[in-house]
C-alpha cells in the first residue's frame, strides 16, 4: 500500500469552528501544544455513518483538556456535529475521526497562562490498524520503556505527550519484526501497548490489567460488557509479567485496532481461540447498530 503523506491529501477539516480545506488546515510552528505536548486528543470510529460512543469520546476529550489545566471552548453537542459534519465532508460512512485540542501561540514557555485553546477535527479511510483478518493474530515484542507512575504524568488523561513512550516502544518492535509492543508499569506489572488495552484467557477466564496508570478505553469498557453480557467471567486486576505465560488466548482492544487477536508476546505463542473471535464477532456487531441500540447494549 502506497503512503500518502497527511499534509498531502485532499478533502476537509474541521478547525476552530470552521471547515476548511484540508492542505488549508495549519497550525503555527511555535504553537505551545507541539513544544510542551499541551494537547489532547480522541480516536473515533464511524460504521456505517454513526460515530461509535461519539458522546463518551467527547467528553473523555474534555476532562482530558481538564486535567491538563485547560478548557475547550465547544460544548459536546458542538464537537459532535463537528464530528459527523467531518465525516459527511470528506464523503466517508466507515472511517476513523481525530479531534485534537492544542494551547496556541501567544505564549512559548513552559508556563501556558495567555493561551488560547484550539480544536481540529479530522477524518479518513482506515481499514484495518495492523492489516491483515484480525483472527491471524499479530506478535507483540516486550517493551523496554515502561508506563509511568500517576503522580509523574496525567495518566488518566488521552494527552499526546503519554504517546512518546510509545512511539519509541513501537518503533523498535516493527523495526525486529514484530507489530506491536507489550508495555509494563513502572511496578513491572502489564499494563497495555502502545495504543490497546490487552486481555488474557487464563483458565476460561478473562483477564485484565487494572487501569490505574494508562487509559481505561471505551473499546476495553465495551468489551467487559460484551463479555458479562456472554456469562464469561471479567477479572480486573494486577497482573505480574510472569504470568502471561500461563494465557491460551490473549487479544487486544482499541478504538483502532477494534479487536485484534494476538498470537505471540516475545517468546510466548498463543492460538487465537473462541473467547476472541466471540468477543472479536460481538464487537463488530456492535459497532453498526444505532447509537441507541448501543447505549441500550451497553447498559
């Protein structure tokens, strides 16, 4: 597949307020939110025309800016409309949504006081997060970098300076092979990729990590639920690094990513079994019902 360049596509963004054209849509280079990562962000999917968990998503996007010491000047119901207006512009029904809030210009210290607070929303074609039927499985290195602590960065929320690890994580995974990577905690415990929440089949239980320092995900909520609504037992809880030794299945879940089967951590092998692909078919399901039928679901 041939890369196209972001700042080299066609089509519309949404961008304080306004749609604009997409090559159009620029931000300044001493922006406070690229030089100190004072900004947060969303990942969204649409199927079928609707945005899945569109108003759970807006609102983790504002207590994400809260937490940060800033406020997004549109209120929910505006950054949806933004949201599917987006989506309608660039003429896609399945697709993937980016709202991004960033501090601008006025001001370039490590200090933010004077700032204002920008919002851009973009959309396009994202079929598949790692390629390839999801079923296959995909490996998983071990990552070297770990996720911190709470009490030495915003943990809870989706801030695009948490990602640096990951990037780095990632980047020497694919460059050994691998797809993705498998993060500890500071403590030396699971924690989650660099993008997906994980899950472990251990004894026909579902294991999960606790979320207690990275992102609770909206897929990883709606896929605790699926599961009790399929009488399978949900365990959340530490898990030690020891101990993934011990899964039969093991798969991943995120906004991108949707369900992923996993099929090796380092020098762990798994089969992808039926608690993924009855999670992996319930999930897709889901996902293309009304956004009533959803929060109806859900419930």
């Amino acid at each position: 597949m041939t890369l196209v360049p972001f700042d080299d596509r066609d089509g519309w963004v949404w961008i304080d307020g306004s749609l604009v054209p997409w090559r159009d849509a620029r931000l300044h280079v001493l922006s406070h939110g690229l030089h100190y990562a004072s900004a947060v962000f969303e990942g969204e999917r649409a199927y079928a025309g609707n945005i899945f968990r569109l108003r759970d998503h807006t609102n983790r996007l504002h207590a994400s800016a809260g937490i940060l010491g800033f406020e997004i000047p549109w209120t929910a119901e505006q950054i949806d409309d933004a949201c599917l207006a987006v989506l309608e512009a660039n003429g896609l029904t399945d697709g993937y949504i980016r709202p991004i809030a960033w501090r601008g210009s006025e001001v370039l210290g490590v200090s933010a006081r004077g700032t204002s607070t920008h919002l851009a929303i973009a959309a396009w074609a994202w079929p598949a997060y790692f390629g390839g039927p999801r079923m296959e499985g995909i490996r998983l290195a071990i990552a070297d970098w770990k996720r911190p602590s709470p009490d030495t960065a915003p943990t809870a929320a989706k801030a695009t300076g948490l990602y640096m690890v990951g990037t780095m994580a990632k980047m020497k995974a694919e460059a050994e092979g691998y797809s993705d990577a498998l993060m500890m905690d500071w403590r030396g415990r699971v924690a989650e990729t660099t993008g997906t929440n994980v899950f472990f089949v251990m004894d026909g239980d579902l294991h999960t990590p606790d979320p207690d320092c990275f992102l609770d995900g909206l897929t990883r909520r709606t896929v605790v639920r699926l599961a009790q609504k399929h009488q399978m037992n949900v365990i959340t809880r530490p898990i030690e690094a020891a101990e993934i030794s011990r899964a039969t299945e093991v798969f991943l879940a995120g906004t991108a990513a949707e369900v992923t089967a996993v099929r090796e951590i380092g020098p762990h092998r798994y089969t992808p079994g039926p608690i993924t692909e009855t999670l992996m078919k319930a999930y897709d399901s889901l996902v293309r019902q009304s956004p009533a039928t959803v929060a109806q679901s859900l419930a």
